[in-house]
C-alpha cells in the first residue's frame, strides 16, 4: 500500500502551465483562498473504491472532481482494491484515463501499469495491457512506446499472455509495421504459443502491407504446411503486396487464380485494392473498367471501392465526377463513410472551393456520419489557406465541444494560417496552446514558425526558434536550415547564411538544390560571383544539379547587370550538364537582350523558343510587352497583345497593365481606356496599378488644360518589368495627395462605362485616401456609399483603422454604427481595430461590449467555446509574450507534467 501523501487544492495546475494558459488566453484562471485540505493517498483511493463499487458510478460529481486531478498512483491503488472485480477494474482504469489529467497521455498510463505489475497483480495487468494496445493503435509512436516498456517489464518476471501477444500482432499489422510484426510472431512461437489460424493471417497482411510480398508468400506456404487453409483474406493480401510494389501484373495473376473454379474466391475487398492500385499509378480508366467487371462478376462495389475510385477523380482534379460518383453510390444504397467525405473535403479545399467543402461537412453530420480528426484537419487546411483565419478557430471550437482532440498536424494547420496573413507572433502564443495541451511540437511546426518569421524579416525570432528545437531534442533539419538560408541572404547578411552553411554541412545534413540556389543568388545580388561560381562547382560534385533552377537564378542577377557574354556563357554550360532550358531561362534572356538594345535578337529568340518545342508563355509575352514599350514602340506591343489569344496565350493583368502605364506615360489616354474594355470582357478587373496610371493620366490631362506643368507622368516608372510580385506596388502618393475629386468622378465614370467593377475602385481610392491624410475626403465617398445601398469593405476598414491608428475613438464608434444602420456587417478586422483602439485607451468596458456584438453579428454557434479563441485573435500581437513563452517551453522541454 501506498502511503505518500498529497496535497489536494483547486485549481490544480503548475505555475508552469498557468503562465502558458496566461499567455493564449485574455482571461486568468481565477484565484482562490480556501485552507488546503490535507488528506492521505489511501484515504482518497478508499473513497473513489467505495464510489465506484456504487450504481451508476460514472455520473457522481464528487467521483469526477476526485478523479480530475488523480495521479497513476492513486489511481493503481483504487485499481488494486478492486481484488477479483476485473471487469470494474478495467472500467475504471479506461475511465480515469478519459478523466485525469494526469493519466491521459501514454507516458502517465504506462506508469499506472507498471504500478499494477509491480503490485503483481498480473490478471488485472493483462486486461489493461490489451485496453493500452487498442488505445495505441492509432499511434505509432505511442505502440513503440508501450512495447519498448513491455520488454523492460520481461525483466521483472513479468510474460504477456496469448491474447496480449494476438492484439499487439493487430495492431502492428494495422499501423504498416510488418517486420516488427514478423519480429513478434517469432518471440510467441519462441515462448511456446501455438499460433492460430487469424496470426498467420495478420503476420502475411503486415508484410504484405510495407511491399514484403516475397517474404509474405514464403510465410504463407508455412502456413500451409501446417495445415492452414488458404482462404480469400491471405490471397487478398497477396494481391495488397503486389500493389505496394506497383507489381499489377503479378496483383492480377493472383487474382486469375482465386477465381479459378478450385480457388478461394476473391472478394469486393480484393478487386477494390486492385483499383486502389491501378489509382496509385495513374490508371484510372482502367480501376473504373474493373468496376464493371467487378459486377459482372455478382460482386457489389462496397462504400470502400467507390472511395477508392472517388479520391483518384479528387487526386486528379476532377471533383466534379467525383461529386457525380458519390450521387451514383447513394443511389445504390451504398452510404459514404468519413474516410469518403474526408477525401471530398480535402478535394474541395484544394480547388479553393471553401463554401462548398463547408456544405460537404455539414451534410456529413445531418447525415449522422460524424467528423474525425483528418475530416476537420482537412476542412482547417482549406480555411488557412484562403486566409479565413476566424473560421479556422471556430472549426477549432467545434472539434473540442465534440470531444475530438486536436493533435500537433490540426495546430500545425493554424500556425500555418496565421503566418499565411503575416501574423507570425500570433502563431508563436499559439505554441503555448500546444504545450498546455500536452502536445509536443514536431520539426514542421518550427518550420512554419522560422519561415512565418523570416518572410516577416524578424530573423532574431526565427533564429531563437532555430535553436529551441534542440531544446525538445529536434534536430533542424535542411528545411529548417535553407529557410534560415535563404532568409539571411535576402537580407544581404550573407556572412550569417554563409555560417550556417557550413554548419549545416558540419552536422551531416545534405544541402539540396534549393539551398545551393538560396546561397548563390546572394552571392551573385552582392556582385560576389567568385563565391557563386565555387558553390555551383560544390553543387554539381554533391549531385544536386538536377534541374535549371540554379542557373536561371544566377541568369537572373546578370541580366540586371546587362552581363549579356557571360549569360550567354552561362547557358553553354547548363547545356554542357545535359540539361534542358526551360521557358524561364529563355524569357530571362529574352528579357537581357532587350535590355542590351538587341530589340531584333530577342524576338528571334522568341522564334527560337518555339522551333526548340519550348513555346513562349504569357510571362515571355509580357517581357517582350514591356521591353517594346521601353523602346518606344508601343503600337508593336499592342499589336502582339491583340495577337497572343490567337497564340494560345491570352494576356493576363500584367500584359494590360504594362500597355495602359505606356499609352499614359504617353500622353494617350484615350489610348489606355480603350484596353481596359477588352480586358474586362476578357474577365479582367483594372487592379491598383492601373487605375494609379489613369488617376495620373487623368490629373496629367488636366493640368495640360489648364495650362500648367505636370510632373505625375514622371511618377509612372516602365523603366522595369512589371511582374505578379511588384504590378500592385505602384500607387503614388503624390496623385492622391493633390488630387480633384470632380476628376476621381470623371474616371469612376469611364470604368462604369467599360463595365469595370465601381464598387473596387472605391475601395481602392479610399484606402489611398486615408494612407495619405485625406481622411474627410475619404469619409465624405464611404458615406455617399453606404447611402446607395453598396458596401465597401476594405475602404469602410481603410477609415476605421485611420481614426483607430489616430486614438479617435468616438469616431471609431460612429462608423462602425453607421455600417450596422445600412443592414451591412463591419469586417472582422475592423472590430479588431476598433477593440484594440478601445482598450489602449483604458476603454475596457466598451471593448467588451464590442467584443460581444462581434460574437453576436457573426453568429458563432458555441459563444462559450469560440469566445477564447475569438479574444486571441482580437488581441493584438506581443512581442514580449513571444520571448517569454520561448524561454518557458525551454524550462518545459526537459520536465514531466507537474504532479500536484
């Protein structure tokens, strides 16, 4: 019997895990004055027994507050007392893992069952063990973990029974494990055990599973010699071996033979791992032919074979027919299942199509099918990734109300999310939500974080990220170090990414082609190409010239350089390494020679491209665009934007672009709003830059009338290319700052005319506005706006944002009522703002008060569950939270959960 003694006092958590709940959410655990009550171990273990010997026991209140906080010797003692009631036992050992916070991680579950064994209480320990192996059968790590253990424990005297050993073989088999599965198989046979007939079978499916088909059959014809009947489940795993190994050929003979007269038979199980394996290697008309064979043979397709054939269409970007296939299924009488919703989901995130993978999931609930952990990471993934960072937690607060606990992949996910909309610090205090739930972060979450730091160019943090990871013994791995890399270099601190290069190489970590091109391309920006040439030497005796990537890099920084004889040497040696241009390293070279003056040359390359069967792209186009327009010769790019439909290449926002600065800059106008028409017939909206030209132009054509000078055409620089990174970069202030708003009239006019989109290009003015001042001019249209019935979303947060920047509450408050009194919703980021203004201004009571019509207007379901991760994101960034939580999961990386 155990007699230590415990203090037991609510709340019971560590100072460590307060500071890290402290720092996630606003609000503080609240404190409290009671006089602990002080109480033995065994008096607590005699109540919970008696409890717990009572009808209905798993709804008392004092049984749940006792065991909330129960440790595993407690817990093994209440256990213990239970003598001869296995059965009980075993519930209460299952429940208290479900209740504790100290007994429901593997480490904590492992200790109460050494506890049991140490107790020699051998028949309570089997029926726990196998409780433990079904409850790791998800886990790979959590198994190793727990057979690691049980080997210790052999140590000890201690031998697992027949059914343990039939279970742990499962489970092996169930998680891919075969040669551990196979390892197993022989310590029973070593001990004694007379192996049946459903352990041969699941030893063959394990090795089959990891492609071990050889030694499958090899174990299969032991079988046999020992009298086991060769049934349909060992020939369909057979068939599963040979479809890891993309073997189809050998997949189908064993097929042949199981139909066969004397055969065993196949199954719909066996001819849906055939099309699971035709799917995997592209041969998906084939898997649907076989379907139909399939039927011909009396067999039904079963929900797992239209899964099948449902995520190869999604894997291959037809969710339309995959959609279709689901209606065929249902019509059936088959019922799709999680793993099918699952893969529609998933298949609908990827083609962006948010709303409708929404509708997906909330048809799988209506349908009583209910969500797993994949279904809700998949639906989490496709909210980030559309920057719909607010439903994303929302999705967070459904899956904890509905008992499914996030694990590291689902925090992984919103890490991610949040530096997708550069709130890389917001990922960071989300850290500290990982750690308090128990969670350890894996490599990947400190490699969304360093890259979410570096793309923000805070590389103090990412480098203090970088070195934690060995804190909880991961290592960086080269994702990790060609992030940092890359970052350091586009920062021009090529010493730094220089040193870590060599670090990298120092530890044994191969630096791939995306490294090498990282570190080359800083040494060329920096004019270094000595250091360049000698990396590029290094790369080619590594192997890891593999494609033109590096090349087209360093081809890139000549051409800025108008090293024309060297990219031409360049080029003779990537040919040289057997490898092949691609259109980017000719558009590069189209782009130099254009550059050089050699206008002719450069559009004989682009003949060149196409006798080289490497035809032009729109980016080519677009380079060639913009070098005639430098040279002057406007009229010949039109010529060539009108033509490149007809080319197979239709111009994009860039190419229309680039004409309208040029007939501007120009002083033609008419000229520029005579392409906009096209261009939106061509499904096209005029983007910033463009309508930055014609403000210009328009005030430019003005002041000719009027007899003044103009210097806004000046503004307009075509002197480089315009690329997707850099054509909304080109607003001037000086046209918005000066001005007349009866022109802004005129040119709203003309893009009405054109059947642009008004509604943008207010949003657009308005932004520009308040960015530079004009903040009664800006409030003056957004009100004539509203008025007309219309929304402008980002002007409405344009001005709000000013007035909250400038602590103008009030005027804070009189918008966003002036949004709500038109029937319109203000954006989340304007509540943000507005909340943020309201407390830096001691504001606290109206804060929460618009933190609660927040919570109100967008209809969140569960106020309760969302409202903490709702006040997250509100929150504004802390820098110094971040600094601190990095130095608390440090503390944490080498300690085990507090025990109170």
């Amino acid at each position: 019997m155990f007699l230590r003694k415990i203090v037991v006092k609510l709340p019971c958590r560590s100072p460590a895990f307060t500071s890290a709940s402290t720092l996630y959410s606003v609000s503080s655990p609240s404190s409290y004055n009671q006089t602990p009550t002080v109480v033995t171990s065994e008096d607590t273990a005699l109540l919970t027994s008696s409890l717990i010997n009572q009808p209905n026991w798993k709804t008392d209140q004092t049984l749940k507050s006792l065991v909330s906080h129960m440790d595993p010797n407690v817990a093994a003692q209440v256990i213990l007392l239970q003598n001869d009631k296995v059965s009980l036992a075993l519930q209460f050992f299952q429940w208290v893992c479900q209740h504790s916070t100290y007994c429901y991680d593997v480490n904590s579950r492992i200790r109460l069952l050494n506890l049991l064994i140490s107790s020699n209480s051998f028949r309570i320990a089997h029926k726990v063990i196998i409780e433990q192996i079904k409850n790791c059968s998800e886990n790979e790590n959590d198994l190793l973990k727990l057979m690691e253990t049980l080997d210790e424990m052999r140590k000890t005297g201690f031998r697992l029974n027949y059914p343990c050993y039939s279970i742990l073989l499962m489970s092996l088999a169930k998680l891919s494990l075969g040669f551990l599965a196979f390892l197993l198989y022989k310590k029973m046979v070593a001990e004694g055990f007379a192996l049946g007939a459903i352990d041969y079978r699941t030893v063959i499916n394990a090795l089959s599973k990891i492609g071990f088909v050889c030694q499958a059959e090899m174990f299969m014809s032991q079988a046999l010699k020992l009298g086991f009947e060769l049934s349909t489940h060992i020939c369909t795993s057979i068939v599963l071996g040979y479809c890891r190994q993309n073997d189809l050929r050998q997949a189908f003979r064993v097929l042949d033979l199981m139909s066969k007269s004397d055969g065993c038979g196949a199954n719909s199980v066996t001819y849906s791992i055939l099309m699971h394996g035709l799917c995997e290697i592209g041969r998906v008309e084939e898997a649907f032919a076989l379907k139909e064979v399939m039927k011909e043979k009396g067999f039904q397709p079963s929900t797992r074979t239209y899964s099948v054939l449902v995520k190869a269409l999604c894997d291959n970007g037809f969710i339309g027919k995959a959609l279709d296939l689901v209606g065929e299924m249902i019509a059936k009488g088959c019922k799709p299942n999680v793993y099918t919703y699952t893969v529609l989901i998933d298949g609908l995130c990827r083609e962006g199509k948010i709303e409708e993978a929404n509708g997906m999931f909330t048809q799988m609930i209506k349908e009583g099918v209910y969500p797993g952990i994949v279904t809700y990471n998949a639906l989490m993934n496709g909210y980030c990734k559309k920057g719909k960072i607010v439903s994303a937690f929302e999705l967070l607060s459904v899956m904890e109300k509905r008992n499914c606990k996030p694990n590291i992949r689902t925090y992984n996910e919103l890490i991610e999310g949040l530096c997708r909309v550069n709130k890389p610090y917001k990922g960071m205090l989300l850290l500290g939500r990982v750690v308090y739930n128990g969670l350890l972060p894996n490599s990947l979450t400190y490699n969304i974080l360093i890259d979410g730091f570096c793309r923000e160019g805070h590389f103090n943090m990412a480098s203090k990220i970088f070195e934690l990871m060995n804190s909880f013994g991961i290592e960086p791995d080269a994702y990790s170090f060609t992030v940092m890399i890359d970052g350091l270099c586009k920062q021009g601190r090529l010493k730094l990414g220089n040193g870590l290069f060599g670090k990298m190489i120092k530890k044994g970590i191969e630096p791939d082609e995306v490294t090498f091109t990282a570190l080359m391309d800083g040494f060329c920006k920096i004019g270094n190409t000595g250091d360049a040439s000698k990396l590029f030497k290094m790369m080619v005796a590594n192997g890891c010239l593999k494609t033109c990537h590096a090349f087209n890099s360093v081809l890139h920084i000549l051409s800025k350089e108008c090293k024309l004889i060297e990219q031409y040497a360049l080029l003779g040696k990537m040919l040289k390494h057997g490898l092949v241009p691609s259109v980017v390293t000719y558009t590069i070279l189209v782009g130099a020679l254009f550059q050089a003056g050699k206008v002719d040359q450069s559009l004989s390359m682009m003949e060149l491209m196409k006798q080289f069967g490497c035809p032009p792209n729109v980016y080519t186009y677009n380079v060639v665009v913009n070098g005639l327009c430098q040279t002057g010769r406007v009229e010949d790019a039109e010529r060539i934007l009108h033509s490149m439909p007809d080319l197979g290449v239709p111009p994009n926002h860039v190419t229309y672009t680039i004409l309208v600065k040029a007939h501007v800059y120009a002083g033609r106008l008419d000229r520029a709003l005579d392409i906009m028409c096209p261009m939106v017939k061509n499904g096209y909206q005029p983007n910033s830059c463009m309508y930055s030209a014609l403000l210009a132009g328009f005030v430019s054509s003005n002041k000719a009338n009027k007899g003044g000078n103009s210097n806004f055409i000046s503004t307009l620089d075509i002197s480089s290319p315009l690329t997707p990174e850099n054509y909304d970069e080109c607003v001037p202030s000086n046209v918005l700052k000066e001005m007349d708003l009866e022109l802004l009239f005129k040119l709203r006019h003309q893009i009405k005319k054109f059947s642009g989109s008004v509604l943008e290009f207010d949003n657009f003015l308005i932004t520009g506005l308040c960015e530079v001042g004009r903040i009664l001019d800006a409030e003056h249209l957004t009100k004539d706006i509203l008025n007309h019935d219309l929304f402008p979303e980002e002007a409405c947060f344009s001005v709000i944002d000013w007035h909250s920047k400038n602590n103008n509450c009030n005027e804070c408050l009189e918008f966003l009522d002036l949004i709500l009194s038109h029937g319109f919703l203000p954006s989340f980021a304007s509540y943000c703002s507005v909340i943020h203004c309201m407390r830096t201004n001691g504001n606290i009571k109206e804060a929460q008060r618009l933190l609660s019509d927040l919570m109100k207007y967008n209809n969140f379901g569960e106020t309760n569950a969302v409202l903490p991760h709702i006040e997250f994101l509100v929150n504004s960034d802390e820098p110094e939270k971040c600094i601190e939580l990095l130095k608390l999961v440090e503390q944490m990386a080498n300690k085990e959960r507090p025990v109170i």
